[in-house]
C-alpha cells in the first residue's frame, strides 16, 4: 500500500485555527513545510501533494469576503518554490504539483518540471489539471471559462506534448567525455516539430534526462473526460470516492480504460481519497472528531459545496433535493463526476441542507477510529482498489500534528500487516511507486 498525503491549502479550510495546526511555524515559510515533510519520510510516504487553483473563490454571497474571512481555499501560494526546501530534508520522500493543461504552455511545464525533478533526484509528479473555476479564467486573461469538452480536448493535446518533449533527449544522449569534448550524442536529441490546434512547439527540451524516466503524470478527473485522459497519459490518478462499493466500480471502468488505450491496468495506479480520524481508542477519535466538527462555522458545508461546484448554494431552498440541482450543476462544468459520485451515494431524494450539514465530515471516504479500525478501513479500501495504488490522505486534517498522529500510530500497524514498506525501495519517486 502506497501512501500520500494532501497538503493542499493545509493550513485553511476552517483548519488554521485547529488544535496542532501552524502553531509556532511562520506563515508560508519554510519550516512548517520541512517538518511536514520530515514527519512523511518517518512514515515512508511516497509523496506530499499540493493541489492547485490560482483564485480567490466568489462562489459563496458573489464576493471574497466569507473566504478570506475564515481562510477557506485562501490564501493559496505556489508550492513549487517550496519543494525544494522539503526534499533536503526528506531524501526519499516524492513531490507532486499541480499546473493546468488550460492556462500554461507545455513547453513551460515540460521543462520546468524536468528542471524540478533534477533539482530533487528524481522525486516529482505534475498533477496535470484543466482548471474549473471562474475566477481563474479570469486570474489568467479569459472573460469566460472554457467549456469542459474544450478544456479537456486542449489537455490531450498538451499532455501528449509534454510527453514528446521528455522524450525528445534519449537518456544515454549524455556523454560528457572530456578526452574527445563530446558533451553530447547529437543524434540522440530529437525535435518535436508539433502543430496542432492549440499549440506549435518545436523542440527539443534543452533538458538533461530525467532521472526518473520522466517525472510522474497525475490525473485527477472523475467525470468520462477526466478517466480517460487518466487511461492515456497518467501514471497515478487521485480519486475520492465515498463507498467501498463505488472505489471497485472507479477501478473496474480505469481497467478497461487503460487497456481500450493500449496499455496495462497496471500502468495506472490510484490513490484514493480517505480522511482520518485516529485514537488510541475508538472514543478517543469520537473525541477529536466531535471537536472538530464542533469548531465548523454551520454553514461550512454550503460554502465548501458552493466553491466546488461554481454554485452559490446559498441563494437556494434548503429542502431542495439533490435531483432538483444536477442541471444546475452541469451547466457550471466544473466536478461534474464528484457531484455524480455525491448524487450517488447521498440518493437524489437528499436535500441540499442536509448534505451541507455533514459535506465537510463526510465529503470523501473516511474513517474515525482506534488504530486496528483504522488500519481494516484503509485495508479495506486498498483492497477495493485492486490493490493498484494507495491511499492519499485527505485533507481536513490539522498538520503537523495530526500528520503526526497517522505517522506515529498508523503506519506501525500497516508494516505489522505486510502493507506497507519498512524502507524505501529506490531513490526516485517512480521507483518507490513501482515497488
């Protein structure tokens, strides 16, 4: 079982005010990080992730008040700088960043994530995004949101070209021989020579190889769009489904996916979406989670749904049912398979004043328990998954501590089990991935 952990905006989303979270650490610096970071390698995580969005959420009463009011999805700083910092401090540990398909130029990301992955040995992933919110179109220029088929037609050509750059300089093309002064095997560097619909990129990258292969695709898309582009191009998809019934039925569709595309169900691993809430009894996790939930503003869950779906949920009836708000929703084109998932699993018969009520408890798969009922949870799970992958921490959690928590009580119980790793297998993230 591999594992990962969310740090997207950790420190917000009602949790910067939490018990064991950014206490003594300076805001966005770097310490905080390379704790964090320090706690993961103590755990043998494969990675820390950091989604991305770059905007300040409107959704909610059509302003930014409520978010920067309660630091929720703000503020939200670019992690990359940041990655550094923490792979000195970890030297196994795997990074994965997000940038978007839609906003930023292949050529810009194939080359300053293979700049990132020498940098770090070997040890980063590119959660490759198409970006669904408002404000961001407008952050980068576009009056309008691309539409979602559009959005994701641009990232199957981007993502195809990226790939063509990482493989446009062999990995033995370097010969450094200082007796004959070649640096390099000019005919193991290639052009691209790529014109299509949204981009025309020459090439060749003016990069080493990888130490890695390539650095490692992420894909996160739950809708058909998404899962495909995840058959295609990814390595590790995240994914937060909330029923052991819909993470088989998720694994299932990737299989036939991945090999509708040519390749093997093993060539795309998961990590699914699972919040924890861990104790050394089971009252004892009751206890932090009634705390938690109990320091949630009443109408967090609104607010959360309402940033996530490009909604303002709360110009609507509470006793709305959720059947009522699918066409709402899908003309947004914005998550449409999480709110699938949600329909699903909440019945279309719910109202929106109670999904709202427990969204931020149960949004995701979760657990809240002793060690042992934690640890038959994620047991469960990984099994439910095929055994392909992992699990990803979800966020939702205060940090360092609660990071902490899972490292020190957790972890142990899951190497006792023959589940995870007692040390890592290799130096680069691939590698340990593919252990």
């Amino acid at each position: 079982m591999h594992l990962a952990v969310d740090c997207s905006f950790i420190h917000t989303d009602h949790l910067w005010a939490q018990p064991g979270s950014w206490v003594n650490y300076q805001y966005y610096g770097p310490d905080f990080y390379e704790d964090v970071a320090r706690i993961a390698q103590r755990g043998f995580f494969d990675m820390i992730f950091f989604g991305d969005a770059a905007e300040t959420p409107e959704n909610f009463g059509g302003n930014y008040d409520v978010p920067l009011e309660q630091g929720i999805r703000w503020p939200k700083h670019d992690m990359v700088p940041m990655i550094p910092y923490m792979a000195r401090v970890a030297p196994n540990l795997g990074f994965g960043t997000t940038m978007s398909t839609t906003y930023h130029h292949p050529f810009h990301v194939a080359r300053l994530f293979s700049s990132l992955d020498h940098v770090t040995g070997g040890r980063v992933a590119w959660n490759a995004v198409t970006s669904a919110y408002k404000n961001e179109a407008a952050n980068w220029g576009f009056d309008t949101m691309l539409p979602a088929a559009e959005r994701y037609e641009k990232a199957r050509e981007h993502m195809k070209v990226v790939r063509a750059l990482w493989d446009s300089v062999e990995a033995d093309a370097i010969i450094m021989d200082r007796e004959t002064g070649v640096f390099a095997d000019p005919s193991k560097v290639h052009l691209v020579n790529h014109s299509g619909k949204y981009f025309k990129v020459r090439g060749p990258l003016p990069c080493l190889p990888s130490p890695q292969g390539s650095p490692v695709v992420i894909q996160a898309g739950q809708s058909d769009d998404g899962m495909n582009l995840a058959a295609m191009h990814a390595d590790m998809q995240f994914v937060s489904r909330r029923t052991l019934k819909s993470i088989a039925e998720h694994r299932a569709v990737l299989d036939e996916l991945t090999v509708k595309h040519g390749r093997m169900p093993r060539d795309l691993g998961v990590f699914w979406s699972v919040r924890v809430q861990v104790g050394d009894t089971k009252e004892d996790a009751v206890r932090k989670e009634k705390r938690f939930l109990d320091s949630l503003p009443d109408n967090a869950g609104i607010i959360e749904l309402s940033f996530l779906y490009g909604t303002d949920f709360s110009k609507f009836d509470g006793k709305m049912k959720l059947r009522d708000l699918l066409d709402v929703v899908r003309e947004q084109q914005v998550h449409w398979g999480t709110f699938q998932e949600l329909v699903k699993t909440e019945g279309e018969e719910a109202t929106l004043e109670e999904v709202g009520r427990r969204y931020i408890a149960d949004r995701s798969n979760y657990v809240v328990g002793s060690i042992n009922e934690v640890a038959d949870h994620l047991e469960a799970v990984h099994e439910a998954g095929g055994r392909n992958g992992g699990i990803i921490l979800a966020k939702s959690f205060a940090a360092p501590g609660m990071l902490r928590d899972f490292t020190e009580m957790v972890v142990p119980e899951l190497q006792r089990r023959g589940l995870m790793r007692t040390k890592y297998a290799a130096t680069t993230l691939r590698g340990n991935l593919n252990s």
